[in-house]
C-alpha cells in the first residue's frame, strides 16, 4: 500500500493525527447520510409530505437491522488494529479474509430479513395508512442494494484500522453525486417517487461495493483481498465477535428503543412523521462528526493498547472525547442558528416545520451531552471491553425510553415531552459508562 495512504498511530504528536483520521471518516459518515438526506429532499420538494414521510418513516427501522452487523464491523477493526500494533501479519492477513466473509453473509441475510419483516413492522409501528404502502415499497428496494451496502462497510473497516480514511471518503464522494443526480431523474423526470430514490440508493451502494472490493483487491502485503481465499477463520471469528457482538448489540437495542419513539410520534400524524425526519437528519450530521473521534479512538487506542503503549492510550481518549464535543457544539449550534433557511430545502409545509423545529429544540440542542458515553464506550473496545458498555448503554438508553414511553408519556402527552427523553437517557448513560470506564482504565494501568 501507498505510504500516503497509511497513518502512524505510533509515534509522534496525537492531535494533529486524530484530526486527520477523523475528518474523512466524519466527511465519509455524513455522505452516507446525504444518501437518505437526498432521498427526504427530492421527495419533500418534488413529491409529496407524504412521500417525504413514507421515507422518513423508514430511518429507525433500516438503522435497527443495520447497526447490528454495522457493529461487527467494529470489531473487525479493533482487532485489525491490535494486529497492527503487534506487527503481526500473519493474523492481518486471515482477519482480512474473515472480514470480506462476514461482509458477504451480513448483507445477503440483511437483504432476505428486510423484505421479510417490511410490511408486518410498518403496520406494527402504525405508520400513517396513507404513507403505509409507499414506506413498504421503499424499505423493500433499500434493501435490494444490503449487500453492496455492507461489502462497503466491511471493506472501509479494513482500511480505516491502518488509518486509511480518504479512499473511503473520495468513493462516497462520486456515489454521493451518483445518487443526487439518479434521485432527481428518476423523481422528476420519470415521476417514480419513493422508488425511484431507493432505487438511487441502491445503485449508489452498488457503486461503493464494486471500486472497495477493486481498492482491497490492489492492497499490498497483508491486506490484499485474494477472492480465493475469503474464508473464515476461527480465531480471528471470535475475537471479531467478542468485541463487534457487543457492539452490534448495542447499536440494535438502541434502535430498537427508537422504534418505540418513532410509534409513538406515528401517533401526532403524517406532519410529525415528516418534520421528526428532518430534523433526525440533522442530529444525524452532527453526531457523525462526534462519533468520527469515537472511531479514532477505537482505532488509535486499538493499535497503542497492543503494542503496549498504555499512556497513549490515556492522552488519545482525552483528545477525542474533547475534540468530539466541542465538534458537536459548534455543529449544534449552525442548524439551530439557521433553522429555517436549511428546513427550507427539505419542505415548506408549515405543519412540518413546526415539528422540525420542536424536536431540534428538545433533541439537537443537548446532543453533545451523547459523547459523555458513546466515546468512552469507543475507547473501552480498543482496550478490548466491548461488552460492559453495550450492557450500560442498553440499560441508559433502550430501557429509560421504553419506560418513559409507556409510564410517563401517556400522562404527559405533548410532542416536546416525547422529545425531552433522548437528553435525559444520555445524560444517565454517560454516567454509568464515564464511571465504568474510569473504573477499567485503573484496573488496566494498575
């Protein structure tokens, strides 16, 4: 591989490599979110609310059986990394393969598991009858294109643990004006509404899977993808799956807390629906550029913690946790600023707005207050901890919400009051991981 394309998380200063592992891989993050993000604009503008709806109505829903294997993917990268900080390439060489393999298992039962449960979990979450069968037809198509989707994943995991963030970044880039471009055509020109945008999509994903299987396939020395020798390894298998199991887990339950959220704002009617979408959108931009340093974290104290480089470990969890709030902030801070001018370009329906603005009132403005768990959970999985933060995490978030679902909202009704959870559920979980986190590292350094 290139020397240009590597990063050494070795050696030398932290901040100025932190940045630069974590501006492309936020940039990459918030591409992949302008492929929904493109998709809510087109319809919103150029098709209808209830198109717009009939895709928003979709985002929990794709995220809870796409984070679960998205997690995994975490795993394969924290061990890639320990591997790279042991200099070992022979264990490089066989968790690339087993990598590739997952890749191709997680997005063909991704494909078969989302045209299964489409209609039945629509009609579950009572999607609005009149978005119902649009947002069916879209979550069918979507996931048509799973396959392509996680190879992506998989394969930017790969590059990502040696530091590789531009490769990934420079494929979304072209996918990104790839799907605009399909987006309007099949929208306007052809009048395909919702399935033209998953059909987008998916050509989108198909594009991003073929050039990162092409870019691996080229790779030098121990990770180079050989076709012939994609297998798995058991070895490798299982410590990808004692720290992606965890991780995947967790990102599943607290999307599936988010489905109950999601029922529940069904129940204000289609315009909720539609501005709750928006504004999701946003919260979405602004946490990739937080959890961009949870990634660099995960990685940069994946391959310090295995070459026994303890103290950097601590300096590099300090920079990211640090650089990911103050990231968020500033983040926050321009979509509330400019509420109306950027809502504008999703839908001028007043009832829709007036729920956009609402949930960034009550959910934009405090979500800063998620980096207090999700970047020390990050940090603990590079030290090889995976399970204690996907158990506090579930209990802070999926349970809280559930429970103020079903004990609190129902006495205290308002759209602003269903909000108000998501700070509260952070604030807790931030407590539980900060502690256990501070608790691990005495017992690691000890």
């Amino acid at each position: 591989m290139p020397k240009t394309n590597e990063l050494d998380m070795l050696h030398g200063s932290l901040l100025g490599k932190i940045v630069k592992f974590a501006m492309p891989f936020a940039a990459s993050s918030i591409l992949q979110q302008l492929f929904n993000s493109v998709d809510v604009a087109v319809v919103g503008r150029f098709a209808s609310s209830e198109a717009l709806a009939a895709v928003g109505s979709n985002t929990f829903l794709i995220n809870l059986m796409i984070n679960f294997f998205v997690g995994i993917s975490v795993g394969a990268s924290v061990i890639l990394a320990n591997h790279i900080g042991q200099r070992d390439a022979s264990r490089i060489r066989k968790a690339v393969n087993t990598t590739a393999a997952l890749a191709l298992i997680s997005g063909v039962v991704l494909l078969f598991l989302g045209m299964a449960v489409a209609r039945p979990v629509l009609q579950w979450m009572g999607t609005p009858a009149n978005v119902l069968e649009d947002a069916i037809l879209y979550l069918r198509i979507y996931f048509i294109g799973a396959p392509f989707f996680m190879v992506y994943n998989f394969g930017s995991s790969i590059l990502r643990s040696k530091g590789d963030t531009k490769r990934p970044l420079y494929i979304l880039i072209i996918a990104g004006i790839i799907n605009t471009i399909l987006n309007l055509t099949l929208v306007i020109v052809f009048k395909m509404g919702v399935a033209g945008v998953a059909i987008a999509t998916d050509i989108a994903n198909l594009f991003c899977a073929i050039v990162i299987v092409r870019m691996l396939s080229r790779e030098g020395g121990a990770f180079r993808l050989r076709m012939r020798h994609i297998a798995i390894y058991r070895s490798e298998l299982v410590q990808i799956l004692r720290i992606g199991l965890p991780a995947g887990l967790q990102s599943m339950v607290f999307s599936f807390s988010n489905i109950f959220v999601q029922t529940a704002i069904n129940g204000f009617g289609s315009a909720a629906v539609a501005g709750a979408s928006v504004a999701q959108t946003f919260e979405s931009y602004c946490y990739f550029l937080m959890s961009a340093f949870s990634g660099a974290s995960v990685t940069f104290v994946g391959q310090n913690y295995g070459a026994g480089m303890l103290s950097r470990c601590r300096r590099i969890f300090w920079i990211c946790l640090s650089a990911g709030i103050v990231s968020c902030v500033l983040a926050n801070i321009v979509f509330l600023a400019f509420d109306d001018e950027i809502l504008s370009i999703f839908t001028i329906d007043p009832a829709v707005v007036h729920y956009a603005k609402l949930r960034m009132q009550y959910v934009l403005a405090f979500q800063a207050i998620a980096a207090s768990y999700d970047i020390p959970s990050s940090t603990m999985r590079g030290y090889g901890h995976s399970m204690e933060p996907a158990l506090l995490t579930i209990f802070g978030t999926c349970i809280l919400r559930l429970a103020w679902i079903f004990f609190v909202f129902p006495i205290w009704s308002g759209f602003e009051h269903l909000m108000i959870v998501y700070p509260i559920s952070w604030a807790l979980t931030g407590l539980l991981v900060g502690t256990t986190f501070y608790l691990m590292l005495r017992k690691v350094e000890a």
